[in-house]
C-alpha cells in the first residue's frame, strides 16, 4: 500500500457511502421498499430480480451497499495494519465506518425481513449519515495531511502557522449545534417514511397560516420547519460569532460560512421540495437535492467541532 493508493480507497470509499445515501432515498421515494418483497439478501427468492421499477431501485440499493460494505472492510483493514495509517485519528474515523456501515446494513435486513415502525426506519437513515460522514472524515484528513506534508517539503513555504485564539465553550456549542441538526434530520426523515410532507400545503406558511391547525400529521410537518427555521438562525449565528471572535480569514470562519450557506439552501431546498410534491417525476430529484445538502450541512458542522477541538489544544 502507498499513500496515493491509500487516499485513493478512502475517497471511494466516501463516494460509495454517498451513493448508499442516494440510493435509500431513492428507494423511499419511489415507494421501493417492498420491491424484493420480505427477502434478504435475495430479491422475491431470486438472486436476478425482476424487471420492475420497484424491484430493481430495492436490489440496486442492496447491490452498491455490498460493494460499499466491502470498501468499508478493506479501508479499516489497511488503517489498523499498515503502519503510515495507523493514526489515532484515521482508526476513529475507520472504526466508526465500519460500525456504522454493519449497523445500517443490519437495520436494512431488518426492515425488509421485519415490518419495521416509522420511528426505526427514519433511524436508518441517520445511522447511513453517520457512516458516510466518517468516511468523509477520514478523507478530509488524509488530504488535508497529505497538503501539510507538501508544505513543510516546500522551501518556498516558511510560514509559521498563526495560533489561534479560540474561545472556551465554542467546541460545546458546536456540538450541541450538530446533535440538534441530527434531530431535525431525523425528524425530516421521519416525514418522509410517514408520507407527512403533504400534510403542510404552501410554503413557508402551512396552510395558508403562520401557525396551522395540529390535525393528522400537519403537526409533525410544521414541528419540521420551524425546527428547520430555528437550525438557519443558530447557525447564522454561529458563523458571525467565529468570525468576530477568531478571525475572518481563519479555518474555522470558512467552514462556518461554508454551513451558513448549506443551511440557507437547505431551507431552500425544502421549499422547493413542497412545490413539486404533486409532481412524482420532479419530486425524487428535488428529494435528492434536499438529501445531498442537509448530508453536506451535517458532515460540515462536524468537521467543524473537530477541527475547532484540534486547534484549541
């Protein structure tokens, strides 16, 4: 193994697990979920699934999930063995790959094999996040470590890296930041495994009013976008705050201006998943743009926490 090959698998590896993302939320969309029927990992007892939409979206979602699985397998291999890799950090992120990506594939058979409540499958979805920001993770740090280590080799390069005044408390204030954005996440997840996006029409009012009336599911939808609301203000928030307080030009102000624009279109993108909720077509590619951005937002926000934890020591 050599360092090149090594960034190589990690970045796979990472745009696998995104694929895994894409195609869950493709299967939810398009009503999928019981195109292999209650089989696993055969699909309606065959290892060729019929040639139905339903059908071949589910065993395509199985099918990358394998493969992906097997990347997750042999990117903690080399991490924990060959000796270049074997950081502290690296394994954090390889380990939590590898668990992650074994818990989602559990709770994926589980569903399938199992009727599963709402509540369990919106879970699903979190545990996929969770497992493709690890290996998001662990790429970023690859590179990033791999750009250092060319700086250093320059000898045009003789700066000395500026310290950093971080306050105290920042890191928990992130971190409280993510675990609420992980709520509103699994919250919309949520949603769209109960069929409660339709509940609020019109967007941003529902229903034509600033506060609804809480029949059936509209309660859950508009706890949704309020939540939704609430994460683009602290997030905002946050952004001015590391700016004024560590510095415009820093690490930490680009990655926060960086989520302040993610959470902006992601409430965007919200909007425009209600305005094209009538079209099916339309639908499962706005449903998509609106997973892409809040699994960016989120891999964000917690680089963020780590990084503002690395350079506070």
């Amino acid at each position: 193994m050599t360092e090149p090959k090594y960034r190589l698998l990690t970045l796979l590896t990472c745009i696998g697990m995104f694929l895994v993302l894409i195609a869950g939320v493709l299967v939810t969309n398009t009503g999928s979920e019981a195109g292999c029927g209650t089989d696993w990992p055969l699909c309606n007892g065959k290892f060729v699934p019929a040639y139905t939409l339903e059908s071949m979206v589910e065993y395509t979602h199985r099918a990358i999930s394998g493969i992906v699985g097997l990347l997750a397998g042999a990117t903690f291999l080399v991490t924990r063995f060959w000796k270049p890799a074997r950081t502290k950090e690296h394994m954090l992120y390889a380990d939590g790959t590898l668990l992650f990506t074994v818990l989602q594939a559990i709770l994926g058979a589980m569903a399938v094999v199992w009727k599963q409540s709402s509540l369990v499958l919106a879970l699903h979805f979190g545990i996929s996040l969770i497992a493709f920001t690890c290996t998001w993770l662990l790429y970023s740090t690859v590179r990033r470590k791999h750009k250092e280590s060319l700086s250093l080799q320059s000898n045009s390069n003789h700066i000395t890296s500026k310290v950093l005044s971080i306050p105290k408390g920042l890191f928990r204030l992130i971190v409280a930041l993510l675990v609420y954005c992980y709520f509103v996440i699994y919250l919309g997840a949520y949603i769209r495994h109960t069929a409660s996006a339709g509940a609020c029409e019109g967007w941003p009012l529902c229903n034509g009013a600033i506060i609804p009336e809480f029949e059936g599911t509209v309660g859950v939808a508009f706890a949704h976008r309020i939540a939704a609301l609430l994460m683009l203000v602290l997030v905002v928030i946050l952004n001015l705050y590391i700016r004024k307080t560590v510095g415009k030009g820093s690490e930490l102000a680009k990655l926060a201006v960086t989520a302040n624009w993610l959470v902006f279109l992601q409430v965007l993108s919200g909007g425009l998943l209600t305005f094209t909720l009538g079209n099916e077509n339309i639908y499962v590619f706005t449903g998509l743009l609106h997973t892409l951005l809040i699994t960016a937002l989120f891999s964000m926000l917690t680089l963020l926490a780590i990084r503002t934890k690395q350079l506070s020591r």
